[in-house]
C-alpha cells in the first residue's frame, strides 16, 4: 500500500511494541508509527486518551492525500480499522 498508514502498538504486557509498526511495513510503504509504553494488546481501550491525538494528528497531517486516494479509487469514504497483524 501507498496510502498514508497510521501504525501503533502497545509497549506494555501482551503489546507487540515495535514489532507492530515493523510488521505493518510488510504491506505499506507509507508509514508513521508510533509505540504506546504501558499499553496493552487492546491500545485502543487502554490508552484511548493517547492514542486520540494521535489519530487527530494523523488525519489532519494527510487530508489532501487522503482525499486524492479517495478520488483515483472511487472511494467516498475512508474508514479507520485497528490491525493486528
């Protein structure tokens, strides 16, 4: 994938860490990654109030790709999925 790619993982008991990102890289060349210490494997319930902003960040800092993406693929709307690949 092309596309911007949003890759975080949890630093903490059960997270993948760094290896998150790294494994993300397998598909996507595109990406910015970040590791949540202290988080689990479920970031998403445990460390909401970090991860926010930087979803917020992301999105913002990609508008324009975002919508480009969007019109060469015929896409009108864009979701958000949590990987674990």
């Amino acid at each position: 994938m092309t596309m911007p790619v949003l890759a975080v993982g949890g630093g903490g008991n059960g997270g993948f860490g760094a290896q998150q990102p790294e494994n993300i890289r397998c598909y996507a060349t595109n990406v910015e990654a970040h590791v949540l210490q202290g988080c689990g494997h479920w970031v998403t319930e445990e460390c909401a109030p970090a991860l926010n902003p930087l979803i917020s960040s992301f999105w913002r800092g990609h508008e324009e790709e975002v919508a480009r993406f969007s019109r060469v693929r015929g896409i009108d709307q864009i979701g958000f999925a949590v990987l674990d690949v």
